[in-house]
C-alpha cells in the first residue's frame, strides 16, 4: 500500500503542549503539538488499550488514563511500566495550516 496522507487539522486546533485524536482511515491516531513539533502516535495503550488522547501529556510523554504507562510521543516508546510494547508511529507533514497524518 503506498503511503498516503490524510488532513487531520489545522495548526490553530493544535498549540504547542496539546493533543487530540484524530482518524486516518481506520486508525484512531493521538496526534501531538510539542513545543511547535508535530507528531502522530498510535492512540490506544499497548498494555491495557486505554485511549491516550484521555490521558495526560508532560513534554513529550503521554500517560495512559488507565494504568499510568508513559510513551514517548516523538518515537512510540514505552517509557515506563507497565505498557512494555512501543505505540505505532505516523508520519506528519504540515502544509501552510494543514496538518497531514500518513496512513502507514
């Protein structure tokens, strides 16, 4: 499937330290603005599937509602337990005021 890129916002939806899901195509996406930054992570926790985006965001780590799991929103990383499987990460691009999550 070649990869493909889906509006999900606009940069003035999205200041620097907020988050929001977002869809692209089938996948619920936690979609990140860090420090001017965007970046696009799976939005379901690996460990107890709890949605991210209800969470809290500290810089660049988002903790999970339901068990407190952190991950790195940059790079999907699980951080700390008891989440131990790293979150899917998209590709962003930002045209103007667009803001563009990829499908893959």
């Amino acid at each position: 499937m070649a990869e493909e890129f889906t509006k999900v916002a606009e940069t003035q939806d999205l200041p620097p330290g907020s988050m929001k899901a977002v869809n692209v195509g089938a996948e619920r996406v936690l979609l990140v603005n860090v420090d001017g930054s965007y970046f696009a992570v799976g939005d379901e926790c690996t460990h107890a599937a709890g949605n991210l985006s209800d969470g809290d965001l500290d810089g660049d780590q988002v903790e999970c509602p339901i068990h407190g799991a952190m991950f790195n929103v940059k790079t999907g990383e699980a951080v700390t337990p008891p989440a131990d499987e790293a979150l899917p990460c998209y590709r962003v691009k930002v045209d103007g005021s667009d803001i563009f999550v990829s499908n893959k």
